[in-house]
C-alpha cells in the first residue's frame, strides 16, 4: 500500500503538478501578459478571460455535437413513443401487456443512457474550462498578489448595498454566464433568420404556382 501511495504522489507531484504550472505559465505570457502591456485593468484583462473560456465552452459545445444529439434523441423518443402507442391495437392483452412494458423499458435505457451522456457533455463542456481557468486565474491573480499590488484583492469596487466589490471569481463568473446568454440569443437569431431565408423562395414558388 506504501508503494502505491509512493506511485500516485510521484504521479501527481512528478508529472500533473509540473504539467499545470508550465501550463499556467505559459497561459500567462501568451494571455495575461500582453494584456498588461496594453495596462488594461484587471477586471478587464479578466472579462476578456471570460469571454474567451466561453468562446470555448462553444467550440466545446459544436465538437461534441451536443444540438445534433438532442435533435436524434428527440426524435428517436418521439418515433419509440408513436410505437408504443400502436400496440394498443393488438388485440392479445398479454402480447400488448408485454410488449407494452418492454418498449417502456427500452424507453427508459434510453433516457438514462441519454441524461447520463447530456451530464458528461455538460461537465466538458462548461464546468471542465470553468474550474481549470478558474484555477489559472486564482493561482496567478491570487488574492495575496493582488494586494500587493493594489492593497485589495477587489478588482472591481463598487460600494453597493454593503457590497465593497467583485473578486476575480466573481467578475470572471458574471461576464462567463452574460457571454453564454449573449451568444445563445445570437445563435437562436442566426437560426430563425437561416430558417426564414430558406422559408423565402418556397414562398415565392407558391405565389407563382
């Protein structure tokens, strides 16, 4: 037992540790550094943190293929549940008794199978690039470092309703979940106008006709 516990600290302090901080550290000089040669504040130099791990999340997001795999199980669920529905027309009560509960049990395989990929596809996804730039974030902006430069570790003072400011998490969380419903809406109204474009010239046929 000694020497497996001897194995996973060698495997964690040897090779993951090493590997996270010269991940981080390069992470810092391609993104942090030069936007402090531009001497953008640090609620900025964070808000553009954001954006770009949402960014992420979206390109996550379209790899996965998380919308054509919604579409296929919907209709999947949609065409198993028209089957179960015709078995009522058997005229057998124990044939349509079980055939009735063995598409009802396949239905339900189904669907854990289903919430059990939409979670894993979920914590890739959003959770996954949240808490390892959160990590980054709070390792190279920590709050020690951040009152050494600036005797707080607020990095947005606002003085509202006894709240003195935001920390790096909360800035970075804010401008995350806005970025998510900002480029949602931009998706839902690139898709309705996709749809509407396509809708226009069968219109046009059918005034013609």
């Amino acid at each position: 037992m000694d020497l497996l516990y001897r194995f996973l600290d060698w495997i964690f302090y040897g090779l993951i540790e090493p590997l996270f901080i010269t991940l981080g550290q390069g992470l810092s000089l391609v993104l942090l550094r030069p936007l402090e040669i531009l001497q953008l504040p640090v609620a900025l130099q964070v808000t553009v943190i954001a954006i770009l791990t949402a960014l992420l999340s979206f390109t996550l997001r379209h790899l996965l293929q998380v919308n054509s795999r919604q579409k296929i199980f919907r209709n999947q669920f949609v065409s198993k549940r028209k089957q179960q529905d015709n078995v009522k027309y058997i005229s057998d009560w124990k044939t349509r008794d079980a055939l009735y509960r063995r598409m009802n049990q396949d239905i339900d395989e189904d669907f854990n199978t289903y919430l059990a990929q939409h979670f894993v596809r979920y914590v890739t996804v959003y959770m996954l690039p949240i808490f390892l730039v959160m990590a980054w974030l709070n390792t190279f902006l920590s709050n020690s470092i951040l009152i050494d430069r600036f005797d707080s570790y607020y990095i947005l003072p606002l003085n509202i309703a006894g709240i003195e400011g935001l920390t790096v998490t909360g800035v970075f969380l804010i401008v995350y979940i806005a970025a998510l419903v900002v480029g949602f809406r931009l998706k839902r109204y690139s898709w309705s106008f996709e749809k509407s474009a396509r809708m226009l010239p069968l219109s046009r046929n059918a005034k013609k006709g």
